[in-house]
C-alpha cells in the first residue's frame, strides 16, 4: 500500500511549491496561488500543499477541509547521506535522524 494523497498547510503556496519543487525535487503538477499547489511524489501519489484560510472557505471546486496545529510528513529515501548534504546545501535544518 502507498500514499496516494496526503496534504500541508501554509501561507505561502509559493513558497511551498518552491520548496517542495526545487530542493526536494518533485514536480509541480499545477498550482493557483491563492489556494493550492499538487506536486507528484515518486511512486504516484501527490502532495497538496493548501492554504488553510482558502482551504477552509466554502463554495470551491473541492469540498471545504483544513487541519490546525503542526502537520508531519516523512519521506523514504534510498541514500541518507547525500539527501543530508543536500538539504544542509539549502539551508534546511534537520531535527533529529531516526534510524
């Protein structure tokens, strides 16, 4: 079984989009600034990136949903190094590793 679907909240869409395109690496499948962006995961699925306010509005092409508070996702990767250095490159601060 995969994830077919799973979906962040944030302000920024662009910045999302940007962040999940460009240093992750997933492509961006299309995007409305106000709203959302849907990136493709490696496997099929999509990650929905949402603004919260918008998400949460009623009356759009997609029923009303939203969450509060902290959102997780965890990705597999095949070589933990390289992703490491790659994001450190990009300035993105790891937590914590769980082997």
């Amino acid at each position: 079984m995969d994830v077919y679907e799973t979906v962040l909240y944030g302000s920024s869409i662009d910045a999302l989009a940007a962040f999940y395109s460009n240093v992750i690496g997933l492509p961006l499948i299309e995007a409305d600034p106000d709203l959302f962006a849907a990136l493709r995961l490696p496997r099929g699925g999509v990650l929905l990136v949402f603004d919260p306010a918008n998400a949460a509005a009623p009356g759009r092409q997609v029923p009303s949903h939203g969450a509060q508070g902290p959102g997780h996702v965890a990705f597999g990767v095949e070589n933990l190094d390289a992703w490491r250095e790659h994001l450190t490159a990009h300035l993105v601060a790891i937590e914590r590793e769980i082997h």
